[in-house]
C-alpha cells in the first residue's frame, strides 16, 4: 500500500491528499507574474503530479499604488516639481531616476517604480497648462490734474485660488477696480497662490486743457465809468462766474463790464461740460472821488516822479499807514505816521533791491482834517 501524503496551503487551510511521495515548496511573487506558465494575479496553490507530488504555496505580494503628490496645471512660462510616494527606485519617461522631477512644459508623464519586495507598478499622470486671463479696460481723468480715472480688469480667469493685485508694484488690498487715478503710466501684476502671474500696463491721460483767458492783465478806471473786459474761451465751458461779484455788471457772463472805486483782483471762473474747473484773473484799479492824489504808475529814481507818495496836503492831516504788496502778496514798503509834505515815499525797492516792472497793490489809511479816516486800495505800476 502507498503512504498517504498532504499538500496543504494554509492561506487558504485548503488540504488536498495524494497517495504518493509529496514535496512543498513557498513561493512569493508579483502580481502578474508567471509560474509554471501561468499568470499569477493572486495567491494560490499549485501541484506537479510526476512520480512525486510537488506542491507550491504562492504568496503573492500586494502592489503598492502610485501616487502623484502636485497640481495636474502648470501655470504657462513656469516650471513645476512633479513627485510620487516612496518606492525602491524609479524609472520616468522623461529618463529621470528620481522621486520627483522638474517640469517646464505640461503633457502625460509615464512612472514605473519598483517597491521593496521587487515588484513594478506604471502610471501615468497629465499635467495641464492654466494661465491667468483678463481685459483691461480704463477711464483718464475727466479733468486736467483731477483724481478720478480708473483701471478695470474684466472677466479674470484662474484655476488656483485666491488672487493678488499690484498697481505700480503697490498691493492693493479687496480689489475691485483701481480707482481714483491720476493720469500716468500704470503697471498691472496679478498673481494667484501658485505664483502663476499677469503682467500688462497701460496708460491714463489728461484731456486737453480747456482755454479761458482774460486779455487784460490790468484795468485801470475812470471815476464813475465802468471798465470793459474781454475774454476769450473755447466752446467747452458750460458756465462762467465772476468773484467777487460786487461792481460786476454780468456775473455769469464771460465777458463783461466792473465799476469799483477800489483795487482789487477779479477771477473768471469757467466750468465745462465735464466739470472742469479753469480760472484766469485781472487786477482793476478803481478810482475814488476824493481831492487826494495816489500816482497809479511811477518810475523809480526818474527826474518827474521818482518817488511814489500819497498827496492831498489841503485835505490830509496825517497818512496813518501807507503798505505796498507784490502780486504774491509779499509786503514791501510799510511806513506810520507819515506827514505828506515833509516824509518821503517809496522809492521802488526791496531790501535795498530795485523790484521789477510789474503791478502792485497800495493800502493805506489816511486821516483828514476832518477827523475822518479814509481807506485806500489801489494798484499801481512801475515802469522803467
């Protein structure tokens, strides 16, 4: 009688029993690969029936998944790190041997890494490009020198999260438009959380200046007459105004008529169909009825009337106070108590410095014999 042998896998605690000499053997494999010409996915059992029984335990070990650690898109113009988790070695289809590699450009990149048992695993991962997308659209400035241009950016398209904007390099905190913008060169740089960026300028310009000027610098009057002015302007404005308003026969006419007896500066203010606010000015010399005589133009050190003074001896008993201002308001000549016979005038300098040709505002208060206190305002002209 033959001995009775066992062949048993105790993977499975399956027994089978053969009645003759048995030999067992353990054997670990991949998936996938062959034994004894078949394919072998999974653990199994398999027996040799010759003039002894083999039997093979195959333990088959379980594959390792690769896994792909980045972003499948890369941002256009820029490189990436591409990597997989830890394996025994690596084989890419760019050629590298490494854990991860530098991308520059997307496509399908192919990865067969062998673990620590021996056994391969492929995959293949596709990397896309993205960029960051957008229309700009801009308003200058209605104004010359005005605050209220704007940039917009339009339809802005990304794929990686949160997005930063810089104007001029600067970080503009919860964008939604650039605004308030002078007219300049603009420098525009978006950029989103992966360092994909935009980049893109354009340009804010000022609108033409609109044209308003009064001819005259000066007006002197006569006494009781009132003075024209003439203006010219372009057909942009929408309204004029003169200040102040007192003695102007038109206050909201470009051109018009001012009877004072007094001197002072006069502003035309035109505003155009935008907004725009432009201003020219004049300076009137009005003329007061009273016995005094104040020069209205004088020529220093001449022979005639080389000294500026206020004359009125019949009537004046002493020129209180006698100040003389440059069209910038800079004072020049400040004298008290003066007697207009005996103390001279001004003789046309500053700090020892003849002043230019120009126009000049005179005030000074004057006391009459009357005990009455007149005031004057007057312009006056050097010529040389």
């Amino acid at each position: 009688m033959k001995e009775i042998f066992t062949c048993l896998l105790l993977l499975w605690s399956l027994t089978i029993t053969f009645a003759q000499d048995t030999t067992t053997l353990n054997i670990f494999l991949c998936p996938g690969d062959t034994f004894l010409s078949q394919i072998i996915n999974n653990d199994t059992l398999i027996y040799e029936n010759g003039q002894e029984v083999t039997c093979y335990n195959i333990d088959v070990f379980e594959l390792l998944p690769i896994t792909f650690h980045d972003d499948t898109l890369l941002c256009v113009g820029s490189s990436g790190l591409l990597s997989v988790n830890d394996f025994n070695a690596y084989h890419w289809s760019t050629g590298a041997m490494t854990q991860s590699i530098s991308i520059s450009n997307p496509g399908v990149f192919n990865v067969t890494a062998t673990d620590f048992n021996g056994c391969t695993s492929s995959s293949a991962y596709q990397v896309k490009p993205y960029s960051i997308e957008t229309n700009i659209t801009s308003k200058n400035p209605t104004c010359p020198n005005a605050h209220d241009g704007y940039i917009q950016l339009l339809d802005v398209d990304t794929f990686q999260g949160a997005l930063y904007y810089y104007l001029n390099d600067l970080l503009v905190e919860d964008f939604e438009a650039f605004n308030q913008l002078p007219a300049d060169h603009y420098t525009i740089l978006i950029q989103d959380e992966k360092g994909c960026s935009y980049l893109d300028s354009t340009d804010l310009v000022d609108p033409t200046m609109p044209i308003i000027n009064v001819l005259l610098d000066t007006l002197p009057l006569i006494y009781g007459t009132p003075g024209q002015i003439e203006t010219q302007y372009d057909n942009s404005f929408f309204s004029f105004e003169w200040s102040p308003s007192q003695g102007v026969v038109c206050v909201d006419c470009p051109q018009t008529q001012i009877q004072t007896d007094e001197a002072n500066w006069y502003y035309l203010s035109g505003t155009t169909s935008d907004g725009c606010l432009v201003t020219d000015s004049i300076f009137v010399i009005g003329k007061k009825e009273v016995p005094i005589f104040i020069p209205n133009v004088f020529s220093p050190l001449s022979e005639q009337n080389g000294i500026f003074r206020i004359e009125g001896p019949l009537i004046i008993d002493v020129i209180k106070t006698m100040q003389i201002y440059d069209r910038w308001g800079n004072l020049l000549f400040n004298q008290h108590e003066i007697n207009p016979i005996l103390d001279a005038g001004w003789d046309g300098n500053y700090q020892g410095i003849p002043c230019p040709n120009g126009t000049y505002l005179v005030l000074a208060d004057i006391l009459l014999n009357n005990g009455e206190t007149v005031q004057i305002k007057q312009g006056l002209t050097i010529m040389k």
